[in-house]
C-alpha cells in the first residue's frame, strides 16, 4: 500500500471506530456492504483469501443486518436498551479494532493491528464511554 492509502485508511478506519462508539452494529454492517459491493473508491478491501474474508460473506451481512435493526429496535424498549449499554462498550471497543484492521488490510501487520488497537480502539472506547448513561 502506498502512503496516501495507508493514510485514507487509517482515517476511514478511525472514523468507522468513532461511529461504532455511537451505534455498535451499524458501522459494521456499512462497512461489510461496501466491501461486498465494492463501492468504496479510494480503498481496495479485497478481503478474498485475508483473515477478513468472512466479513463480505451473506451470512456476515445478513447478522449484522438483523443486529443493526434490533439495536435500533432496542432503542425504544427501556429495559433492552439498558442490556443493550451493558453490552456496547466492549462491543463497541471490539469492533473499532476490528474495522480499523479490515480497512488497513494489506499494509504491515505491526503498523496495522497497532493503528487498530490504538487508535480504533481508543477512540471508540472514548466516544462509547462519553455516551453511555449511568443507571444508579
């Protein structure tokens, strides 16, 4: 991967992770449509024969599909919006290292899963934390 991309993805990725502090399951399931469809035209996410390759299948798709609703489902029933937050948090940490390593695949590894667990995971834990409520 030449510099600019590397750049493109480490941006695109940290923002994947901050929206993924926000909604745990939207950024996902975004992210794995346009890795199937291809639709993201700065970046290559060939993910075929990567460690990332589950992520475009249909099965993928269609669970993250189903959990992007039912977060959104979940909104509005207090109780399971309260499991819902119990859940998010490390949830939401898991999947910014996760999406900022899908976007940064095919540069080194080192400078990958550190960019992801840095700063994916970081500013994702940092905007889940400053949006969950405290039931006392």
């Amino acid at each position: 991967m030449e510099a600019t991309t590397v750049i493109m993805a480490t941006l695109m990725g940290i923002s994947l992770a901050a929206a993924s502090g926000f909604r745990v399951f939207l950024p996902p399931f975004l992210l794995s449509l346009a890795a199937r469809l291809d639709i993201v035209w700065f970046l290559e996410l060939d993910l075929v024969g990567t460690q990332f390759e589950f992520f475009t299948s249909t099965l993928a798709i269609v669970v993250l599909g189903i959990a992007t609703v039912a977060e959104f489902a979940g909104f509005y029933a207090p109780w399971i919006d309260n499991a819902l937050d119990s859940i998010a948090t490390p949830a939401s940490i898991l999947a910014g290292i996760a999406m900022t390593a899908i976007v940064l695949e095919g540069t080194d590894p080192i400078i990958q899963w550190a960019i992801a667990i840095v700063a994916g995971g970081g500013v994702a834990a940092t905007i889940q934390s400053a949006t969950v409520r405290l039931v006392a």
